[in-house]
C-alpha cells in the first residue's frame, strides 16, 4: 500500500516526525499509513497482553514488511514489547477464545 501511495504522491510517504508507540519507537522512518499496524500491536496487547500480529517494518518502501505470530506469546522476545512502550508481563497474557 506505501508503494502505491508513494506512486501517487509523496503524501503518502510523508513520515511520523516523533517516536512515539504508533510508530514503533522510529522518529521520521515510519509513513503514517504504516502507522496502523503499531495501532493493531497496542490494540492487542491492551486486550490480550501481547502483540498477536507482530509487523516486521522496513522503513524502505521498496521492501515489503511482513507479520510475525507466535504460537506461544511467552516466546515472543521483549524487544517487541518495549518498541510499543510497554514491557513484557506473562500474568496479563490472556488466551484467545477463553473469555478469561
């Protein structure tokens, strides 16, 4: 999608200028558009206590970025928390489906 944006404009390429959770702790790397798979990270770790679709960025738009799940979210390594702002805490990891 930043491929066909950048195509169309350089508006869609423009970047967040500040590191900020939304954009995984990179000041001026990640386009705004980009922006909502940190959101789908946070929104998860708020209702699961982890990040379900880890997003592997690449701040070159002529690389594609990919996503990273975890069958085990006690595997998930600790960098991946703190580039959201948040730390890793197996007490709050809550399973899909559980209603717990």
């Amino acid at each position: 999608m930043r491929q066909r944006a950048l195509a169309v404009s350089s508006k869609g390429a423009e970047t967040l200028p500040e590191a900020t959770p939304q954009s995984w702790g990179r000041k001026g790397e990640v386009p705004a558009y980009c922006s909502h798979c940190a959101v789908n990270e946070l929104e998860s770790m708020a209702r699961l206590g982890y990040p379900l679709f880890i997003t592997e960025f690449d701040p070159d738009p002529g690389k594609p970025c990919g996503w990273t799940l975890y069958k085990d979210p006690e595997r998930i390594p600790e960098q991946y928390f703190a580039r959201l702002g948040c730390t890793k805490d197996a007490t709050r990891f809550r399973k899909i489906g559980s209603g717990t």
